[in-house]
C-alpha cells in the first residue's frame, strides 16, 4: 500500500472527513538531504471533518499527528495541513 493510500485509510477511519485531499509535493524536495528517491515523503493533506469542530488549529494538527504517528516516525518527514470543519469548508468555497 502506498503512504498516501494509507494516510487517507487512516484519516477515514479515524476522523470520518467530509473532505479529504492527500498531495504527494516530493517532487518538490527531489535532491535534497533526507529526500528519499521515488517520493512519498512530504505531503500536503487537507482534511475537514466534524471532529474539529470547538477545537483550536493546534488542537486539530495534533488530532492529525496522533493518527499518522507511525507514518511520521517513519516514511513522511514532512507534513503540512490544512485542517477545517465542514462549516469552514463552506465558507472557504
């Protein structure tokens, strides 16, 4: 299974999104120190799900990070987010 592919199995799960996108931005990080060759080390995912809802943007990242713990010990080393109720995900259209 790819990272990305098991990034979005565990964000499913874990938060029910209403919204979910996962971008593979290795291709960005080519040649520098620590960039594994054939990517799927850095990503960009924004999610938005009920679970944020009352919770401040802190909050929410580590929700994310503690989902993708093993992901960030291990093949992601680097992650960026954007984390959004549906509410918000309405009001950003």
């Amino acid at each position: 299974m790819s990272v990305a592919a098991l990034i979005e199995k565990k964000l499913e799960a874990a938060l029910e999104p209403v919204r979910l996108e996962i971008v593979d931005e290795s291709y960005l990080h080519a040649g520098h120190a620590n960039a594994p060759e054939g990517g799927e080390s850095h990503f960009h995912v924004t999610v938005a799900a009920a679970a944020f809802e009352g919770q401040n943007l802190v909050s929410r990242q580590r929700k994310v990070y503690e989902i993708l713990a093993d992901e960030l010990a291990g093949p992601v080393h680097a992650l960026s987010l954007s984390t959004l109720t549906p509410d918000e995900v309405e009001q950003h259209k």
